[in-house]
C-alpha cells in the first residue's frame, strides 16, 4: 500500500468520523463554532478536517474547534514551514509540490510541527534561532504542555517562555546571547511572527489551541527544549 493511498484512506476515517460528530451536534452549532455566529465556519471548519495533514485525536474534543484550528494553522499560516527541522524533510518522500513532475502535496508526519529548524543566528556572536516543538506530550497539551493560558501569554506577546537566547551583559562566542548593542530583546520569540498572531480573536487562538492538542506527539530530540516526553 503506497502512502499516497494509505494517507487518502486514513483522512477518509478521519473526517468521516468528525462529520458524524459534526451532524450530530446540529448545524446550528457549526455556524457559530467559536461564538461568533458567522456562517463561513462551517466551512472552515468541515476544509480544516479535510487539510489536516495527520490523524487527529478526537477524543474528549470539540471538533468544530479542532477543524477550525486546522483550518488556521494548515490553510491561513502554514506554520509547519517553519515548525518542522527544514524544508529538506517537510514533505514525505514522492510529495514535494517544489519537484519536477507536479506530484501531490503531501506532508511528512514524522516531523509534523516538530519544531527544529535552525534560522542560524540574526549577526554573529548571538544565538541561533530554531523553531520550537508545538506537538502535545504526555500530559495532552501542546507545546511540550504549555497551557491555554501560556499559549495565549506567548501568541499575544511574544515572550520567550523557554528563554533559548536570553538577554545578557556580554556575548561571546562560547556563550552566545543578546548583549546591550544589539537591538533584538532575547526575552521575546525571533523569527516567529507573533506580532500577526496577536491580532487574532482568542477564540480563533483557543481553536488553534486545541488543534494543537489533536495532532500527534513528536518526541523529537532525546534532550533539549525540543524534546516530548510522549509516554
């Protein structure tokens, strides 16, 4: 069985079931998924199920959300183009849309939002940059376990919860951080435009959220920030 046919048969399952759920609650409910009565999130809601990229843990979650979420991360953000370790293995072998021959889209789920991929440094003698591991852990939740909350705090601000590249008296090439000359502030998120997302309705961020919290746990490396503990 190719992985083209596999992942067609397994997205079939998968908004299959969320479609059952989906009628079951009314589509009274789908037409005001996060309080905003808009008619377009149907929708949205019923696309994200169809784009979602791998399985999805619907268990115990609102699917009008979790569609929604992926709508958001998967159609409005793409944020698996920098959530994974790096172009080079975004897309399962065979599913790189960039190739000659137009083959179908499809994404890597081993690296799906796994975080990992190393902007470099923003000038020399200052941390590099990587993208950080949004899949759940153990505890369920995304980011490594962060909170609704700390997920809001950080969409909204920007701050650096893991604080990779803290600010600092003096850098050096041993210890590299973001000393008094330099303009970036090593207590906020580089790179990730959080600056966009803050304008964002929370409902649209507590979808996300719970996105988030459906898709896989990507262990990731054995330490480190980027590790999941996934069982």
């Amino acid at each position: 069985m190719t992985t083209e046919i596999w992942k067609r048969r397994l997205s079939s399952l998968v908004v299959g079931t969320a479609m059952t759920l989906l009628t079951a609650s009314g589509t009274a409910g789908l037409a005001s998924a996060d309080d905003r009565g808009s008619d377009d999130d149907g929708g949205r809601v019923r696309r994200g199920l169809e784009i979602a990229p791998v399985p999805l843990n619907l268990e115990g979650k609102d699917v009008r959300l979790v569609g929604l979420g992926s709508y958001l991360v998967n159609a409005v953000a793409g944020c698996n183009d920098c959530h994974t370790a790096g172009p080079s293995v975004e897309y399962a072998p065979g599913g790189n849309p960039y190739f000659k021959g137009n083959p179908p889209k499809v994404v890597n789920q081993s690296v799906y939002l796994g975080g990992g991929r190393n902007f470099g440094s923003l000038v020399p003698l200052t941390p590099e940059i990587v993208s950080r591991n949004l899949t759940p852990d153990k505890t369920g939740l995304p980011i490594g376990g962060r909170t609704f909350a700390e997920f809001v705090q950080i969409m909204r601000t920007g701050v650096d919860l893991d604080h990779l590249h803290p600010n600092c008296a003096a850098s050096t090439a041993s210890h590299p951080c973001f000393g008094p000359t330099q303009p970036f502030n090593g207590d906020l998120l580089q790179v990730m435009p959080w600056p966009f997302f803050q304008s964002f309705e929370e409902g649209d961020l507590r979808a996300i959220y719970e996105y988030l919290k459906a898709i896989p746990c990507i262990a990731g490396p054995e330490t480190g920030v980027l590790h999941n503990d996934c069982t």
